[in-house]
C-alpha cells in the first residue's frame, strides 16, 4: 500500500530503463559499413525494449518513463575516420534510435582523461556537428580522473566544442549542449542521459534502471514535520530510500528476464522534473531552508545525498551509475525558483556538487560567455571530482542571442532555463597554459 501511495500521489516512477549494448563488432574499414553493422546490432538486440517496458509498466502499475540505449563510446568504435565518418555515424545512431522508440541514445563520447588520439581529436570536432543534425543522440567525454589527473588539453578545446553546439543549434536555443556532458570520473554503467555510455568493461548487453523519487521522500518529510531531529530524519530518508530501490529492482529484473540481457544495477539517483512536488530543491527547503541556496543548503544536501544512498544501498547489490541527488537547475522548478529569487548562484551549486551528484547540471549562460571561461568552469568541476574521488560533471548552455535576465524554454524533462550570471573576469591565461594537471597524492593508494 506503501508503494501503491507513492506511485498514485507521491511522483514514484522509474525514470529510465536503459539497455547498454557493446558495438566493438562493429568496427569495420569504413563509415557505411560500420553504420549498417550498428544499426542490425542494436536493432536486434533493443527492438522489443519498448514494448517490454510498457508490459512491466502496465503489469506492475509502476511509471516507467523512459526506455534509453547506451553504446560503447563512438570515438573507439570509429577510430580512423574523418569527421564526416563520424557525423554518419551519430546519424545512424539517431535513425535507429527513433525506430526502436526510445527517446535517447548515449555513447556519441570519448575517454580521454591522460591524453588524446588523432582520433579522439577528429571525434571531439565532430560532435557540434553530430547533435545539430540529430535528435536523440547524446554525447560526452571525459577529462580527468583521480588516477590520471585532468587533461586541460581537452579541457580548452571543449569550451570551443560547447559554444560551437550552441551557435549550431541557435534555432532551438542551443540545445544542441543539452545533450553533452563534461565528466571526471565518469561511470560507466550510467543509465542516466546525457552522460549514458557501455563501458569498455560491461558485457555484450545489459539492463541499467534508473529509479526517480525525489517527491516520495518530500512527502515524508512534510508528513514529519520541522521538530524531527537530524538522526531521525535521516533515517526516515533511508527508509523511504530503500523502498524506491526495491521497485527499482524489481524492474530490473523484470526487464532483464523478458528481453534475456544480464541485469546490471540501480541507479539510486533523486532525479527531479518540471513538475512542482517532484525536485530536489524543495526537499531541501523541507529541511528548514528558506529558500534553496540559502546558508545550510550544501549542508542539507550532504545530508540527503548520504542518506538516499545508505537506505538504497540495503535494497540492491548491484548499485552503480552516479547514485545521488541530481541538481539539474532547468529540470527542478524550485531550483528555478531559487536562481529567480536571487537565491542560488553557480558559486553555490558549485559548492553543492561537492556533496551530490554529478555538477554543474543544465545551466544557461549568457550567450556572450568565451570560450576560456566555460572551460575554466569546466576545469573546477574536475578538480572538485579529482581531489574527491567522485563523479562530476557540467553540462551549461550558453544560449546564443541571451543575457542575465532572460529565460529559455527548452520543454518536456528539460524544463525552463533562466540565464544566470557567470564572473566578468576571464581565465585565459590559465586555460591556454595546456598540459595535464597531475593526479592528487590521494591518487596514490595502491
């Protein structure tokens, strides 16, 4: 009955069941032929994923809101190719995502943490291309990780990248850079887009489940009240994360069986939406902030985070992915709410992805922001990801034709975006020095 709550008035759902699929097969002398082998792969493999999704859907009663794809990262698969090779693969990728049904497609991406092939070099140039001609392919790559330090190298050619994607998809408020993610430390079992790729070390096919929760979790805490001390809220949040894991689980599981792929793992993440009662921001201020981003809100999401993943953690043995609190501004009507009321600023959520999940997520920038200085942004969140051995990322939009003040409206999951405003001061120096930034002695721990 629990759960039954959750569903009908609560906002539980599950947020994505995502297939990974390995396209090493794939590689072939040319683009055509390795296009027609990818599309007969994942055809085959993720045609009924929809439709199982739905059955699991209808069976159980439980939302399954999306059904996704993740790839092995495209940079490896077509390592050789011109730009134009890789273009016509990200189509193909697009082409065969839409006939399948699923709403995205991760693994347009590259690893290049120590370093850059020629290839990884032709791949990264042809990723603004790539998104402005597709709709449901998503793209990342990854810079730096504690092991290996931060390749600033990559890092000054992405600030080139982002702005180039937006100007590319200026039509449509450069949305193009909603599907491309920066990372340190990227996992590869994420089954959250836009960062979703099959890891080089994942079998032939699996089955990711992303679980969504945030308003369950809300509707605890306005049920218990301010007067709950800090241990005792805590454990209600773990409580209430265990049960959102199990259904996570269980989907899982489900949908591992009926399409005969191995089950991979649960992501615990608190993924918020649009909708008002469905967003991190608002759980913070049930904690006994004013508004989002005033003093104790790094606090409160430590809180939560930690919480959310000890209570999720009992419900699976296989948790993976990111695993946290998701603080997308755009997607969270709170967070919007917060930035418009002078609340919370790319200071504070910068200072936030210290304790959560992911980064600087889905934020629009003026569409004037340099290059240098979205790189330099870009360069903070790995340091944040390296020196703390976790996972961080940024995903900003610098919305062409745009100012402080202003607003996108991007629609569906991805929600509104109001401008927020980014240091005058530049980081040009600092970004064109190249190299890599070693590994932090925390590295050393072999």
């Amino acid at each position: 009955m629990e759960t039954i709550r959750m569903i009908e008035d609560e906002k539980l759902d599950i947020r994505t069941i995502t297939m990974g699929i390995s396209l090493f097969d794939c590689r072939d002398k040319t683009a055509d032929l390795i296009c027609e082998k990818i599309y007969k792969k994942i055809y085959r493999l993720a045609s009924q994923l929809v439709p199982v999704s739905s059955h699991i859907e209808e069976y159980y009663g439980i939302p399954v809101v999306n059904s996704r794809i993740s790839v092995t990262p495209i940079s490896l698969i077509g390592a050789g190719l011109d730009e134009e090779g890789f273009v016509k693969i990200a189509k193909t990728l697009d082409r065969v995502a839409k006939d399948v049904g699923v709403n995205f497609i991760g693994g347009y991406s590259a690893l290049v943490h120590k370093g850059m092939t020629e290839g990884d070099r032709v791949f990264i140039s042809s990723i603004p291309e790539a998104l402005a001609n597709t709709e449901r392919v998503c793209s990342s790559v990854n810079v730096g990780t504690t092991k290996a330090g931060i390749n600033m190298d990559a890092v000054a050619d992405l600030g080139h990248i982002i702005k180039k994607t937006a100007v590319k998809t200026s039509s449509h408020e450069g949305i193009g850079c909603a599907k491309f993610v920066v990372f340190c430390n990227v996992p590869e079992d994420n089954p959250f887009m836009a960062g979703a790729f099959h890891g080089v070390g994942e079998p032939e096919a699996v089955i990711n489940v992303g679980v969504s929760g945030p308003g369950v979790i809300l509707s605890v805490l306005r049920r218990e009240g301010p007067s709950l001390p800090f241990g005792v809220m805590t454990d209600r949040i773990k409580r209430t994360a265990f049960k959102i894991t199990r259904a996570g689980e269980l989907v899982g599981r489900e949908a591992s069986k009926k399409l005969d792929v191995p089950f991979g793992i649960v992501n615990l993440s608190l993924a918020p939406t649009p909708a008002i009662g469905d967003s991190v921001a608002e759980i913070l201020e049930a904690i006994g902030l004013e508004k989002c981003g005033a003093p104790g809100t790094t606090a409160a999401l430590a809180l939560l985070n930690d919480a959310v993943k000890k209570g999720g953690s009992m419900a699976s043995s296989h948790v993976g992915g990111l695993s946290g609190a998701f603080i997308p501004v755009s997607e969270d009507a709170s967070m919007i709410s917060a930035v418009e009321a002078g609340a919370l600023s790319i200071e504070k959520l910068e200072a936030m992805t210290c304790v959560c999940s992911v980064g600087l997520d889905m934020i629009a920038l003026p569409g004037d922001t340099s290059p240098s200085t979205i790189s330099a942004m870009i360069a903070d969140e790995a340091a944040i990801g390296m020196i703390n051995r976790k996972t961080t990322a940024v995903r900003v939009i610098p919305v062409p034709g745009k100012k402080v003040g202003d607003s996108v409206e991007f629609g569906g999951l991805l929600g509104r975006a109001p401008i927020m405003k980014v240091s005058e001061f530049n980081s040009d120096v600092f970004v064109a020095r190249g190299g890599r930034i070693p590994a932090p002695i925390t590295a050393l721990n072999n």
